[in-house]
C-alpha cells in the first residue's frame, strides 16, 4: 500500500508534504519521496527507502524548495524491493512528469510490451507506477504544445483510463505547469481534496487521506471522483474534469477495516465510525447464536480493532480491558525467514497483561486474519496468561483471496482462510470460538456511512474482481507473493547493497 499527497501553496510547501507524509506513514514504510518545483520552474527531489524521518534530514529539507509539490510513502505490493522503486518516479518527456500512485494496475504485463514497441518507451523497473507514468506521458505529449492547458491535461487522463485497468490513486507534478490528480473509475483507492485560504489564493491540498488536512491548517473540499481528475495549475487556479464516461464508485473496504487512520473520513464515510459499527455488528451476532455465552472480558488487539472491539463491548455490556501493550519503536527483524519473523515480530511487538486473563473466559478482538499468524501466538499467550478459555472475533469476515488493488496481502495459498472452514481456522489458530463478521454485515457497517454507495470493492472475500485481469494475471501475482519468492527478492537486494 502507498501513501499520496500533494500541495500546491504561495510559499515553500516541503515542510508541510514531509508532515503530511508522516501523517501517512502508516501507508507505507518501505521508502519515501518528495518533489518541489519553484516559480522559475526548477525542480528539487529527494527520495531514499526507509520511513520518513529517515529519508529526510535538515540538509534535503533546505533544498527543497518549491511552491508546489507531491509526496509518496511506500510500501511494495506486486513490484520489488529497492531504490528505483521508490517514488515520485519521473520521466522527462514532455514537459518532466513526476507521478506518485497508490494502487495497483491489473494489465501492467501488456502494457509495458505496448509502450515499448508501439511507443518506444523503455521501462526501467517492473513497477506498475512506472507503466502508469509513461503510459500518462505518452498521451500527453500527442498533443505537440509547448504550454499544455488543462484540457489537454484531462484528454489525457481520459486515455489513460481507456487504457489502464485496476486501481489508481494518482499526484503527478508537470513541471513548470502545476499539479494533477485523479482516481481510477472505480475510486477503489481514496483521494481527498483540502482547501486553505491563502494571502491572494486558495491553497490546496490532495493526499490519500483527509486526516493530513487539518494539521496543515486545510479543510475538507471532496472527495475526488471515481474517474475525476483535478489540475492546480502553478498559478493556483483550480480545474477539474470528469474524464470517464463510465464510473462507479467502489470503494474498497478493507480501507474502512484496516488500513486507513481512523481520523480519516473516505468517501463521505467515517472510519472511526464505520468501526463502531463493525463492533455494534459483532454483539448482534454474538448474541444472536449464542444469547448465553460466558463472556467476562473483552480485549483489544491493538491498534486497529480497538474501536470495534470497545464498541462491542459496550453493546454486549461487558467489561473492556487492555490486555496487550504494544512497543510502538519495534523496526523490522534481521533476516529470518518469513514466518519465523512475523511469528517473533508479534512477540517482541505485544507484550500481555497476564492479570487481565487470569481465570477468566476472555474475547479477543482484532480486525481481520490474514495468515493466522497474529491470532495463533495471541490465542497461545492469553492461555499462556492463564486464561480459562479463549474466544476470538474478527471485525472482518474470513479473507480468502489475495488482493489486486493495492493492499500488500500474502498469495492466496498462504492465507489461512484460503481453503478452511471456520471451524478448521478456529481449530488451526486455538480459539474456543471464532466469530467472524459476515460480508452483508461488514457492507452495511460501511454502507451506512453514505447510503449512495450501492458496491464495495470487497475481493479478498469473495474472489471478484471489479476490472478487467489481463490473462494468466492472478497466477503470476499469486507465484510472485509467495513467501519464498519475496524473501529471496529482498536477500537479492540486501546482497547488491543499500544505500
Ligand atoms: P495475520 O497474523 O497474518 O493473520 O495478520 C493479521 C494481523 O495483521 C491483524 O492484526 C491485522 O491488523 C493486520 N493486517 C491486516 N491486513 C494487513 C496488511 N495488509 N498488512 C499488514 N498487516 C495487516
């Protein structure tokens, strides 16, 4: 998953793209990067892997310098690991475009062999936001101007929707010309507009969540449409276009589980919100198949269950108590192999209040299992604690296929949902009782939020996928997510060396 935003201000706007970035970091924390452009056009980049604050010192900041800019936190989905991947990603022809993108493309494979040898366009890495830069670029620059207008800037959004399919939240800098956002036709990832009053203008600001907006002193304007592109040119004035004839929006919800902060607000849609309900939805099952449970406590999973998890316990009228502390600094593990990691990565990042379990029947509460991994070593630490027996819920229902769009999701043979009933993951993890949400309750939670919304992007539960898959797609992505492939990626570019 990635992080996007984008400002466009009367003065020097890096220090708030490095804030806002930060506000963002929970988006991806691979790499970082940072584009400015000044009035007389120039250009000031920096980007490195790592987490923000790392990626940015004193010394970059103080050649930053530029009116407008766009910003990018990553974390690798489908592409590798590695320097060139970071972004914004450039390419000089026309005009120098630099492009940051959250999502994933489902037809990269054939458009990388159009752009070469229709268009003679060369990639450099297997990175679909490449692709999505050049194929950008490449409409573009049909239209032959030296000084582009924002209807030029929207013809080629539009043809860049006609020939990109998947998931696309995108900022890209023209240089010299201004800055440019748009969402893919289904507006599967979220792209938000902030408004700022300036001294002589309105300033903007469009990032992946609106949760960066108010730091900054912005307020929300939008949401960006489904297919919508935006263009701040460099004086400031603002044009927007929708480019697609057809669109829908279809967000995805894992968004509203998992991975947006919980200050943010998607399509009209709170999350904290949405995450209450989720909570309220649990106790109504909870109830419903089993109106005498021995329920004495429930615990959180932290971070992102605690809403839920609160929310139910209050519908269920039974006591909430922390029973995990969560070491906030843990950095990532020296190389093990992948599930050896994650199994002592849970250890080393939650530590267990063992007087909260003692003799007691507890339900734990997360968001979501993907491997199993989480919930198996917590199951075994609360009994461990001494807990007399161990129910779990999940505010999602069972996650049973990898995820195209953009959420780093393992392969599908290695989710433990993929080919298990929920009594077989409830047996594999250890839980006394395994509760999940249910799909129609999970879309309702999220639903109520903004009843215009009529579908969700909803794949990892249901195994389909809105757009169209170029042939053979899901079997390569699944062969690429394998654990072993990823882990010998990554000792293949520890080998040749970090910067
Ligand atoms: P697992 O241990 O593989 O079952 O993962 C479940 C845990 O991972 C839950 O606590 C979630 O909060 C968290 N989680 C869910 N989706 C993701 C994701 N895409 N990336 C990282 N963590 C995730």
């Amino acid at each position: 998953m990635c992080g996007i935003v984008g400002i466009s201000g009367e003065t020097n706007v890096a220090n708030e793209i490095y804030d806002s970035l930060l506000m963002l970091q929970h988006r991806g924390q691979d790499a970082a990067g940072m584009v400015v452009c000044n009035e007389t056009g120039e250009l000031n980049s920096r980007k490195s892997m790592g987490y923000v604050r790392d990626v940015f010192q004193q010394s970059h900041m103080n050649k930053l310098n530029g009116n407008y800019g766009i910003g990018h936190v990553r974390y690798p989905t489908a592409g590798g690991a590695g320097k060139e991947f970071s972004q914004p990603m450039y390419v000089n022809s026309p005009y120098g475009i630099s492009l940051a993108h959250n999502g994933n493309l489902t037809n990269s494979r054939t458009l990388t062999k159009e752009l070469f040898h229709d268009e003679m366009r060369r990639l450099n890495t297997d990175s679909d936001s490449e692709v999505l830069l050049n194929i950008f670029a490449q409409e573009l620059g049909k239209h032959r101007e030296i000084n582009p207008t924002p209807e030029h800037v929207f013809e080629a959004v539009t043809e860049t929707h006609k020939r990109c399919d998947g998931a696309y939240a995108v900022i890209a800098l023209i240089t010299g010309f201004g800055i440019l956002a748009f969402r893919d036709t289904n507006g599967i990832r979220p792209l938000s507009l902030g408004i700022r009053k300036g001294k002589t203008r309105d300033e903007y600001m469009v990032a992946s969540e609106d949760a960066s907006f108010a730091p900054q002193g912005f307020t929300k304007d939008r949401d960006i449409a489904p297919g919508e592109a935006v263009f701040i040119n460099r004086d400031g004035t603002l044009f927007s276009k929708q480019c697609a004839k057809v669109f829908q929006r279809r967000p995805c919800i894992f968004e509203y589980v998992y991975f947006s902060r919980p200050d943010s607000t998607i399509d009209e849609i709170s999350v904290h919100k949405s995450r209450m309900r989720m909570g309220s939805k649990l106790a109504d099952n909870i109830n419903k198949s089993n109106p005498n449970h021995d329920i004495d406590v429930v615990i959180p999973i932290p971070d992102s269950s605690t809403t839920a998890a609160l929310q139910l316990a209050v519908d269920l009228e039974i006591p909430y108590r922390e029973g995990f502390v969560k070491n906030r600094y843990i950095g990532r593990t020296f190389i093990m192999p992948y599930q050896e990691e994650r199994k002592k990565s849970v250890r080393r990042k939650l530590n267990i209040l063992d007087l909260e379990f003692r003799g007691k029947n507890v339900l734990l509460v997360d968001d979501s299992i993907v491997r199993g991994t989480t919930s198996k070593k917590i199951i075994e630490m609360a009994k461990e604690a001494g807990a007399r027996k161990v129910y779990f819920a999940s505010a999602a229902p069972a996650i049973k296929y990898q995820n195209l769009y953009g959420i780093d999701m393992p392969a599908t043979s290695e989710l433990i949902a993929s080919n298990k009933t929920d009594g077989e993951v409830a047996e594999e993890i250890g839980a006394d009782w395994l509760i999940y949400q249910t799909l129609e309750d999970l879309i309702e939670t999220v639903h109520a939020g903004n009843p215009e919304i009529q579908e969700f992007e909803t794949s990892i539960f249901t195994g389909e996928y809105i757009t169209p898959l170029a042939e053979n797609y899901l079997e390569e992505l699944e062969a690429s997510r394998l654990d072993k492939v990823k882990h010998q990626r990554e000792k293949d570019f520890l080998q040749d060396g970090e910067d």
